[in-house]
C-alpha cells in the first residue's frame, strides 16, 4: 500500500491519504475523481480543495538559518515540470478573485527554467488579470513594462514627494581658482554654432539615451555657478564704473567751483 508524499490534518488527528481513497464523496454528495475535497465547498476541477485555512510547517524555527536554494528542496511550495520531482523548471500561479470572469483575477506567477523568454524565470503581479510587475532573471523590476533593462523601470509616471539621487561628485570646481570660465563672446560663439549650452546634452541625445537626473543636475547646477561667476563679473564691472563716474562727477563739480571762482576775480 503506497502512501502519498502529504497529509490532512483534520480535528486534531492525522489522516493518511492512500492512493486507493482518491475516489471520495463530499460532504454535498458529490463524487470526486482522482481528487481530495476537504469542506463542503466542491467547485468540482480542483486535484486539492480545503475550505478553511492551511498551514505548512517547514520544520525549521525561529533560530534556523534561511533554507538553501536547490532542486527539489522540501522547504517550499513548489512549481515543478512532470519531468521529475527534481525539475524546478516548472510554472507556479497564485490568483483570486475572478469567478467565472478570468479578467478580473488578482494573480502572482512564478516561473522557472522556460524556452518561452516570457515565462523565463521570472515573478509576475496582475490584478484585473493584467500584469502590473515583474522581477526577471536578472533581477530588473519593471512597472508597467515587460522587459525592464534596469534595476527599476517604470512605463509611466512616479509621484513621490521626495527624491534621493546619490552620486559621486558635484559641480562646485567650478569655484576653484585653476577653474577656466569661458568669457562671454566664447560663449555667444558656441551657441551660435552648435544651438544649445556647452556640456549640456542636446535635444537628439536626450529622445534617444533619455535624461539622467543625476548627472543633468550636476551639469544644470555648474550652468547656475558659472552665471554666478557672471554675475559677480558683471557686478565688479558696475561697480567700477560706478566709481568712475563719481570720481567724474566730482571733478567736474571742482571743475565748475574753480571757473565760477575766476569768473568772480575776472568781474570785480
């Protein structure tokens, strides 16, 4: 009599399922086939139905170590191939919601070792029986895109009300002395001939590599240096002149006292 690899629990007393029981009644007095129904709910398809909760115990505790990753591990609900009890190649779907509209379900899909590059070891999340996420292979998450080629791709819009872009380097050697700040006719050349701002990636790169918002706040913020330095440039200019035309001023003002001065001695 060979026993199947599983066991109900049921009222605190533990059933052992035979191969020969696998042609049951229900509770509702319908007859299974190759089936095992534990409740009264029979939709009548599935191979393993319990109404109620189930629990699995891996065996391990609060102090054992994660289990290892390997074929055919015990350790986990698995999603295996029919090729052997070892394949880990095999397709494994958590969904819910539904009934008999399969649009509606809210699902996960793990997948292993697939020919199929769209069932290539990958998670998949849906709801409304549209795919929301994945994690592929590589470990790049995608939002909203099949096919992510980074960490975190995302076809669409992020709202957040913060951003935390860590990088290596910042603008300010722009402020060093050794630092060359182009004059401003240099300036005025460049733009004339190449229509956008040195350093700055024109609007064709940008439609093709896209924008990355790190290194374009880097360069945005040398831009605002430098028109600092501009200004600060412009500002010493003014007030030089400034000066000048006070310096003007005053010595035409001592002009106009020494010739008011001999018109006088001229008129007495």
């Amino acid at each position: 009599m060979k026993k199947l690899f599983f066991f109900v629990a049921l009222n605190f007393t533990i059933v052992h399922i035979y191969a020969q029981d696998l042609q049951t009644v229900t509770t509702n007095g319908n007859r299974t086939t190759n089936r095992i129904v534990i409740g009264s709910a029979d939709d009548g398809i599935s191979k393993l139905q319990v109404q109620g909760g189930v629990s699995i115990n891996t065996g391990l505790t609060n102090t054992s170590v994660r289990p290892a990753i390997l074929s055919g591990t015990q350790n986990d609900v698995r999603g295996r191939s029919n090729t052997s009890s070892y394949a880990d190649d095999g397709f494994l779907r958590l969904s819910a919601g539904g009934g008999t509209n399969a649009s509606q379900k809210a699902y996960i899909d793990l997948s292993g070792y697939s020919q199929i590059p769209d069932m290539y070891q990958n998670i998949v999340l849906g709801t409304f029986g549209k795919e929301r996420m994945r994690i592929n292979s590589t470990g790049n998450v995608g939002i909203g895109t099949k096919n992510p080629q980074s960490l975190l791709a995302v076809a669409g819009t992020i709202t957040g009300q913060s951003v935390n872009v860590t990088m290596a380097g910042w603008a300010d050697y722009v402020f060093h002395s050794n630092y060359v700040l182009p004059s401003l006719t240099e300036l005025d050349a460049y733009i004339a001939l190449n229509k956008h701002l040195p350093d700055i990636p024109t609007e064709a790169e940008i439609i093709k590599e896209g924008l990355n918002i790190g290194e374009m706040q880097k360069k945005q913020m040398m831009k605002i240096e430098e028109l600092t330095l501009y200004l600060i440039d412009q500002n010493k200019t003014l007030e030089n002149q400034r000066q000048l035309l006070l310096n003007q001023e005053r010595l035409l003002f001592e002009l106009s006292n020494r010739i008011k001065k001999l018109e006088e001695k001229q008129s007495e």
